[in-house]
C-alpha cells in the first residue's frame, strides 16, 4: 500500500483536469498527501464542497487499496507463471523452466565469483529470446561494473545469435547493433541517482509496460551499504533495502517481468546462491 500511496495524483483517473491543477497549487503532489488529512482539511485546502471532497477521498483510496482476487484467480496465476532462460541449462532445469517472472530473483556470492557475468548471460539470453517482440532490458549498475563488460556483451550476442539461426532458420532476423540498442543501462553515482534512477524505471514502465522484460540491479544493496555506512545507521539501511526490494517486487509483479539482483556475500561463501522472493 505504501507504494501505491507515493502514486502522484496527476496520473489518477477520475481527477478532473482543473482539480488537479487546484491540488499542485495547495500543496497535494501524491495519494499520500490525501490520505493523510481528513475531508474537512480538504475542503479548506481545496475550497471545495462536503460532496468534491468525499468524492476526491473516495477515489484517492481506491487508487491506493489492493485490489482482491479470488482464491481461483491466485491458483491460476500461479499455474501461468512463466520464466525467463538463463541459457544455462542445468540451472534452468532446476529453477523449473529460468528465473520466474513477477518475483525478485537474487543472485548472491562473494566478490569475483561472476555475478556480473552471470547478469550479462542472461541480459543477452533476453534480449535474444525476446528480439521478435522488440523486448527491452534494463540494467542499473551501481558498482559500475560494465566499464569492462560491454565487449563481452556483444560477444554474447553474436554467440547466441548464431546459435538462433543454426537451430531455426526462420528465426526473426536482427543484427547484434540492434539488439544492443534495446539495453537500456543506468549508472547511478550515489545513493541520490540510485534513488531517481528506481523512480525514472517506474515512470517508463508505466508509459511502455509490455516492452521490459528483464531489470537487472547489480548491486542492489552497494548503494545502500555506501550511504548508510555507519553503524547507528544500520536500521535505516536495513529499512531502505527492504523498501527498494519491496518496490522491484511490485515492478515485477504488475508488469508481469522478471527482477534480478546481486549482492555481495562474505567470502567464506564459495558458491552463488539463488533466492526468489516470492512475497
């Protein structure tokens, strides 16, 4: 609810376009600043009457509420899940098919093991697998990590494009330069860029939800971890990785794609582990 509440009011239905206007100028931005005061402040606020103002609450609070779903509808979701190949095929024999859309996917494991690699494989294995329908993905590099990657991506490309048009002939046609250019990368420097980086992904899903299939954060806690830093502020940082990954969580859930995160374990952990977040 939370997140709906931070929903900006010019882009809920059933505001009219002059209300909206009189909301900027008193000082109303989001469904938040509705809901956090009541109908009679609404009305001196907005200089409008008992009915305008029950009516904006109204529809504010609808907006924001979850929506229900019966218990038949959540077992057919859950039956209609796809997934998202890794190209690696032990490891998408295990996960069931690739890493599931809706959910959260977090790749974990001490520094050097390939995390980032192991983004770039699949970035290309969805870049690829989706080029008829022109999908995207995005990658928001906090460690800036692809200084020395984009070489490798490109190489990964072609490979797989090869491999395309061995296997099927008819396969769509499309160059690695096209491919490449449906990589939209995002190089926060800083927890604020970090911030407004998750903020501009929001927005762009919302103007174009069908082209995105794959976000990737690599990593999503090294942003975090640098702002936060000290150890007073431990619950906070604590406290805001969980809000980002509960915001990557709803990105994955109402535009049907898959999110997948790194994070840095210690180094008495040798092996990469994958964890969905399914919640």
């Amino acid at each position: 609810m939370s997140l709906r509440a931070d929903r900006r009011l010019a882009r809920v239905a059933g505001i009219e376009r002059q209300l909206q206007r009189t909301l900027e100028a008193a000082g109303f931005v989001t469904c938040r600043d509705i809901l956090g005061v009541s109908v009679i402040e609404l009305i001196e606020a907005l200089d409008v009457d008992l009915d305008q103002a029950c009516h904006l609450a109204d529809v504010v609070a609808a907006e924001v509420a979850a929506k229900p779903r019966t218990a038949h509808q959540l077992l057919s979701r859950m039956s209609e899940t796809s997934y998202l190949r890794t190209g690696i095929r032990p490891l998408d024999a295990h996960l069931g098919g690739g890493l599931p859309h809706r959910c959260v996917v977090e790749a974990v494991g001490p520094a050097g093991i390939g995390k980032t690699q192991f983004c770039l494989a699949v970035a290309a294995r969805a870049l690829v697998d989706g080029a008829s329908d022109e999908r995207r993905v995005v990658h928001i590099d906090t460690a800036h990590n692809l200084d020395l990657s984009t070489k490798r991506l490109t190489e990964m490309l072609e490979l797989l494009l090869n491999e395309q048009r061995r296997d099927s002939p008819v396969a769509h046609s499309c160059t690695v330069a096209e491919l490449a250019s449906r990589l939209l990368v995002w190089r926060p420097d800083g927890w604020d860029e970090y911030c407004h980086c998750l903020k501009e992904l929001e927005i762009a899903l919302l103007a174009a939800p069908a082209r995105v299939t794959l976000i990737i954060v690599d990593s999503v806690a090294a942003p975090v971890r640098a702002h936060f830093y000290t150890k007073d502020q431990r619950s906070t940082r604590q406290e805001q990785l969980v809000a980002h990954t509960a915001l990557l969580k709803y990105l994955a859930d109402t535009h049907d794609l898959c999110v997948l995160v790194t994070n840095q374990a210690g180094a008495d952990t040798p092996h990469a582990a994958f964890v969905a977040c399914n919640s």
